[in-house]
C-alpha cells in the first residue's frame, strides 16, 4: 500500500476552506472537459456557492467515479488479456494440428516416394528384358533369313519345280507325237484300204484293229503314268508353295510385332521417366516440408 504524504502546513480554516473550493472546481471543470460537456456561467456561478458541506460531498463523488473507472480499466485490460491469452492458445493448438498434418503428409509422402522407387525398378527391370527380348528376336529372325535351313529348302524345291516344268514340256511333246502318229496310222489305213481297192483284194477292218488298239492302249497309259507323275509333282509344288507362305506368314508376324515392341519399350522409357519426374517433385515437397518443420 502507498504511503500518502502529509504536507504541514499552517492554515487556518477559511483559507483551507477556499483552497479546497478550489481544487473542487478545478476538478470538476477538467472532468467536464474530458466528457466534453460545457460549463455555463450559471454552473460557475452555482460552483462558487457551493457550501463546504456540499464541496465535500461533491468531491467525495468525484473520487469514487475515479476511483470505479480505474478499477474498471484495470479489469478491462485483465478481460484483454485473457482474450488474447485464449485467442493465443488457440492459434498455438492450430499450428501444432497443421504441424501435426505436415508431419503425417511427410510420412505418407516418404511411402509414396518409396513405393514410386519400387515401382520404377520394376518398369525399368522389365524394360531391360523387353530390350532383351526385342533384341533376341531380332537376331533369331536375322538367322533364320540367314539359315542353312532356308537355302536348303530352295534347293531342294528347284529341282521339282524344274522337274515339274520339263514333265510339263514332255507331257505336251507326248501328246503332239501321239496325235502324230495317230494320223500317220489313220493315213496308213486309208493308203492301204485304197491300195486294196485297186488291186481287188479285200481287207476286213479287223486285221488292222489289233495294231491299231494297241497304240491306243499304249496312249492311254502314257498318258495315265504321265497324269500320275503331275500329280505328284504338283502335291509337291504345292507343299512347297505352303511351306512358303507359312514361313513368309511367320516372318511378316514377326517384322509386324517389332513395332509393338518398340512401342512397348518407348511406353516404358517414358513411365519410368514420368516416375523419376514425380520422384523428383516429392523430394521438393518433402525438402519444403523439412524447412517449414524447421522453422
């Protein structure tokens, strides 16, 4: 508690009573000034009036108006500070909340980040066998051009398909000497009948129909054996011809699927490159997450 000073002073006690009269208006005159109110002349005038008795009732007023206005301010500013207290408390809970969330967004990002790193091993361990793959398949196709197998197979093709052409040439001259001879037959035929007309011996036709069923006969299996011969042979060109176009049908599948390939390959180049990407943005964010944790 503080001391209140006591001034010693001699006064009788109508010049006290003045003073104090006067201080009394003076504090009255301010604290009207403060509230902006306005003093009248009739104000002043009642001020001066004022019995001593009034003056102290006045002025004890005065005091405890001053005296409640400061313990109002004092529990005012105590009210202001607990409201900020509180308000800080609050904001100190929410940034610890957001630390929180940073803190578990980092880890969850930790695992994003290493399962992003398994999964680009394993796209760029099944690129290398693609690789391996595109590339075996391109030297089993070079070796199959390229094979003993191959020349083999035309080499042992030319020669039916020569034969099959000289069966073809020799079954046309076959026909065209047996018609020949069929005509030479039939004219001998006729020169003899004539021959005979015109020495007068007669001649039955069935002397010359032995000879001339037997070069029928002889024809017709000529012409059977040749027959058989081309059959075999066109089997044979035709067993070729497949063997062909299934080989030719196995290397254009072949030449057709080493785009897909190739396309597979740049798929998985550029995965693994959008991954490498997204690793590199989730190191960012981590490094930005590290450095908001710190500060």
């Amino acid at each position: 508690m503080k001391s209140i000073p006591f001034i010693y002073c001699y006064m009788d006690y109508s010049e006290l009573s003045i003073e104090y009269h006067s201080l009394f208006t003076r504090c009255f005159v301010e604290n009207c000034e403060i509230d902006t109110d306005e003093i009248t002349e009739e104000e002043r005038q009642a001020l001066g009036e004022l019995e001593p008795a009034e003056v102290f009732e006045n002025f004890s007023d005065l005091i405890t108006d001053l005296l409640k206005f400061k313990k109002q301010y004092i529990n005012t500013e105590q009210a202001d500070l607990v409201k900020r207290a509180n308000c800080f408390e609050t904001m100190i809970q929410k940034l610890e909340s957001e630390v929180r969330t940073h803190i578990a967004g980092q880890h969850q990002l930790k695992i994003l980040v290493e399962n992003y790193q398994t999964k680009a091993l394993e796209l760029e361990k099944e690129n290398n066998e693609l690789m391996k793959k595109l590339t075996d398949s391109e030297n089993a196709l070079i070796e199959t051009m390229n094979s003993k197998n191959y020349q083999n197979l035309k080499i042992i093709t030319k020669p039916s398909k020569d034969k099959f052409k000289n069966l073809e040439e020799n079954k046309l001259k076959s026909l065209f000497r047996s018609s020949s001879l069929t005509k030479m037959i039939e004219k001998d035929d006729v020169n003899i009948q004539e021959k005979s007309k015109n020495e007068g011996i007669v001649v039955r036709n069935k002397e010359f129909k032995s000879s001339h069923k037997r070069v029928k006969s002889d024809f017709e299996a000529i012409a059977s054996q040749i027959h058989k011969k081309s059959n075999q042979i066109i089997k044979t060109a035709k067993l070729e011809n497949n063997i062909t176009k299934a080989y030719k049908l196995n290397s254009y599948k072949v030449y057709k699927n080493i785009p897909k390939i190739l396309e597979l390959a740049e798929k998985q180049k550029a995965d693994k490159k959008n991954i490498q990407q997204k690793l590199k943005n989730l190191r960012s964010c981590s490094d930005l997450l590290t450095q908001l944790k710190g500060k």
